[in-house]
C-alpha cells in the first residue's frame, strides 16, 4: 500500500519501508511520529479513502542537507558576495500505511 503525504510544503510518495528527507520535523531519533496530512492512498492500482489512511514514521536522525552557494556578483563594480546555507532536515523510516 502506498501514500501521498505532505509535510513542509512538499509532497512525498510512501510505503512501508521506505525511506525520505523532509523539512525539520520536531523529535529526537528514535521517537515515532504520525504524519496527518494524507492527499491521496491506493493499493495496486486502486485508489482508497485517504481520510481513514494514518502514516507512521520513525525519525532515523536530525541532520543537514547539501550546502547551497548563493554568490551575488554585480559586473564592473567590484561587488562580490558568497554566502552559503545548510537547511535543517530530518530522515524517517516509514514504519506503516493504513
């Protein structure tokens, strides 16, 4: 069985098992969270009532992700700027659906 669920503005498709990276989700490594918001549920082709579908995750860490570079560089000016970023994410384990 699998799901559609969207957390941090993002949706991801899931099954029993499978493992993701979403936005900084309250929680310490090894707790179980439920995530609520379902859009869409189905097995084998057929599609199920997502109301009635709860996902359970268990956090496997709270890490970052890659570094991004955001250089800013304005020509003939002498103007130079490098600024970098790591977004805080949090790894789950899909632990069930249904």
């Amino acid at each position: 069985m699998f799901a559609v669920v969207r957390t941090g503005g993002k949706q991801y498709r899931v099954a029993a098992g499978d493992k993701i990276a979403v936005e900084k989700l309250a929680g310490e490594a090894g707790e179980t969270i439920t995530l609520g918001d379902v859009l869409l549920a189905g097995k084998d082709g057929d599609i199920a009532d997502a109301a009635s579908i709860t996902v359970s995750a268990e956090i496997i860490a709270q890490a970052k992700s890659e570094k991004v570079v955001v250089f800013k560089k304005r020509r003939r000016h002498n103007y130079r700027r490098k600024n970098g970023h790591r977004q805080q994410m949090t790894l789950l384990r899909i632990v069930s659906v249904g």
